[in-house]
C-alpha cells in the first residue's frame, strides 16, 4: 500500500475484509480514444449491475475513494494492492523512469496532477488501464466509510468526505464525528488539528502484536 503522513488509521483490516466481498470486474470494449464503449458498463457509483465478476473473482486493489462517480480507482492518500499485483506494478507506466529522474512533484500515486494533464501515465492512469482494458486489477464494489479534514466547498470533488471536526481513537475503533471510519486524511487542516483538543485523544503510539 501507500499512503500519506498525515493519516489516522482506524481498523484497515476489519474495513478490508469487508472490501474483498464484493469485486468489482469492469472489463469492457474500448473505444479507439481508450474510453469504455459504455460508462454505464464500468459505472458502479451509479449502476449497481455494473463490473459483473465470475465466480471466484478476488479483489487486489482497495481505495476508499472507489466507487466513485469518475471511476477513479486510486487515491493519492491511501490505496492498497495485493503483493502479487502491487509491488511492481508502477513499472506499467511508460513514463516511471521519467517521473522517478524528475526534481519535480509528479502526483504519480494520484489521479491527477501537472505530469497527468500533460499526458503521463501516472498510477491512476495505469490502474484504470488495467481494470477496464484487460481486467488484471479488480476492485470493490463496497463504499468505505472515510473521512478527511476539509471544506465543504471542494467544488473539484463534491463526492469527496469533508467536514471532519472530532476524532476519538479507540482499539479496534476510529470514529469521526462520532462515526466510524477507515481513516482520516487531515488533508488541508493540519495546522488547525496540530492545535486542537482533539488531538489529546489520540493515545501514545506503541509497536503493534506480531502477527
């Protein structure tokens, strides 16, 4: 997986286990500009019937921010991969070496950025490609409950979670504004949650049990 720095993890494998019940297979006929034929085919936002999978279909990417109704399939803050799929997977981009020379900040775990609208295929892009050109990356169908800590008024992302306010970290339990979550992204209000009460519910970090 990867993720951000300013993160709080609720319970991911709990949320996980979940995920992998319902796959999402949304490989469909392209057309020529590589699009699918039919959005409404690779839609699960809006069309529950969309990405039928076969009988024993395993799911081997999970992001919170998916479904969604962009169909984007990763997010820059977290997103995770099962090890047979995910650990070289940045090598389907034509452009990584590229990305990896440059002294520049290239989005290439989002979706979006600079190096993507000028045409590099970032982790979204090949993702994407992968799900819907040839079926190797299968996500899920379930909607994970998240949270982050921004306004309301991301007109660029009105399906995103904002508004987070309070949080309470518990074993086995992270509840944002008292309700239970996959994780925080602090996103834009770092400063304000540097400085804020809630902060002091946060209990001391400790190495976890070994499995």
């Amino acid at each position: 997986a990867w993720a951000d720095m300013d993160m709080v993890f609720g319970d991911l494998l709990r949320f996980m286990a979940h995920a992998v019940t319902r796959p999402a297979c949304c490989k469909v006929q392209l057309r020529a500009d590589g699009q699918p034929q039919s959005a409404n085919k690779v839609n699960v936002y809006q069309h529950k019937e969309a990405c039928p999978c076969d009988p024993g279909a395993q799911v081997n990417v999970i992001s919170p921010l998916y479904p969604n109704p962009w169909r984007k399939k990763v997010w820059g803050p977290f997103t995770a991969f099962r090890t047979g799929l995910g650990t070289e997977l940045f090598r389907e981009s034509p452009h990584w070496r590229s990305i990896l020379a440059t002294n520049k900040y290239a989005h290439f775990d989002e979706w979006w950025g600079p190096f993507h609208d000028l045409g590099w295929e970032t982790m979204g892009d090949v993702v994407t490609r992968l799900a819907e050109a040839n079926g190797t990356v299968i996500l899920s169908k379930v909607k994970l409950p998240y949270a982050e800590a921004k306004s309301c008024r991301d007109t660029a992302c009105m399906f995103c979670p904002c508004g987070a306010m309070r949080l309470r970290l518990r074993p086995g339990q992270l509840a944002v504004n008292e309700r239970d979550v996959m994780l925080l992204h602090l996103a834009e209000s770092k400063l304000a949650w540097l400085h804020s009460p809630s902060v002091a519910q946060l209990p001391a970090w400790s190495p976890p049990e070994p499995l």
